[in-house]
C-alpha cells in the first residue's frame, strides 16, 4: 500500500470520528432535550373534571325521576291532609267538649252558689238580708222531701237535656263545615 492510499484512509478514519463525534454530541442534546418529554406529556395532558351530557339526556332524566317520584309525594300529601283533617276535627270536637263542660260546671256552680246563698247568707249580713235568707230557707222547708227529690230531678233533667241540645247544635255546625268544605272542593 502506498503512503497516498494510507494517507487517503487516515483523512477518512478523521472525518469518520469527527462524524461519530459530531453524532455523540447531536444524541447528548438531543437526550437533554427529550428526557423531561414524559413529565410534560403528563402535564400536558388534558384532565376532564367535568362530563358534558346533552340537553337531550338531562330532559330525559328528569322526566323518569320526576314520573318516580310525583307518586310517592301525591300520596305522602294526601295522607298528611287526611291526617291533618282528622286532627282538626278532633280539635274541634275537644273545644267543644270543653265549652260544654265549662258550661255545665257554670251551671251547676251558679245553682251551688244560689242555694248555698239561701241557706247561709244570715252570717255576717245586714238584718233584712238575714230576714229574706230565712224566708227562703222557711219555703224550702215548707217542700216536703218528695218534693225536693222531684225538683233535684227535674234540675238534673234539665242539665242533661241542655248538653244533649248543645251536642247537638255542635254536630249540625261541624256537618255544616263539612258540607262547606266539600262543597269548595269540587
């Protein structure tokens, strides 16, 4: 082999390793360039917090829920209005009881009171008061007993008559009420 050849081939071996060179340095930047390439993929890549659902499908849900659920709360209602119907009744029907009670123990305090006056008012009083009291008390005694137990009945007729009037005109005014409601209702 010649020098020329030899020296042909030592200047190809050079430009050989500046090229093999020149291609470490290329692939050193370009890993430099690409080694963060995963992280920033991952940071790059977009994350759906929220689905988008057409109008569409959301009408159509709601109306399945809506045909679930419309039911239940109609008859849920309509048991609380039943119930509360009911009680108002009740409430009636107590207030009532009551006032007829009351009315009855008023009626049978006042009659407590009046023969307890004739009875016991000379005590403390004035001299013509105490006279009146003793005629009273002398007209009562002048009854016989048989007398006085007809007049304790009669008394007592004449309360239980009373009640059954007021029972009575309180359960015209509650069908009334009730004819009224019904009657706004339809």
């Amino acid at each position: 082999m010649d020098r020329s050849s030899h020296a042909a081939l030592q200047g190809c071996v050079a430009s050989l390793r500046s090229s093999m060179h020149l291609l470490d340095s290329s692939i050193t930047i370009l890993d430099s360039g690409v080694s963060d390439y995963p992280r920033l993929a991952k940071v790059l890549q977009t994350t759906r917090h929220f689905e988008l659902v057409s109008s569409h499908d959301l009408s159509t849900a709601q109306a399945t829920l809506l045909s679930e659920i419309q039911p239940e709360v109609s008859t849920l209602l309509s048991r609380v209005e039943t119930h509360l119907a009911k009680l108002e009744r009740r409430e009636q029907s107590l207030i009532a009881k009551a006032e007829l009670q009351e009315g009855r123990l008023s009626r049978t305090s006042a009659s407590r009171n009046s023969s307890g006056a004739r009875g016991s008012a000379g005590a403390g009083r004035h001299s013509n008061t105490a006279a009146a009291a003793n005629n009273s008390a002398a007209s009562t005694a002048g009854l016989s007993a048989l007398e006085e137990v007809k007049l304790q009945q009669l008394r007592q007729k004449k309360e239980r008559l009373s009640y059954a009037v007021s029972r009575l005109e309180f359960q015209a005014s509650q069908r009334e009420r009730q004819l009224r409601k019904s009657m706004a209702a339809q």
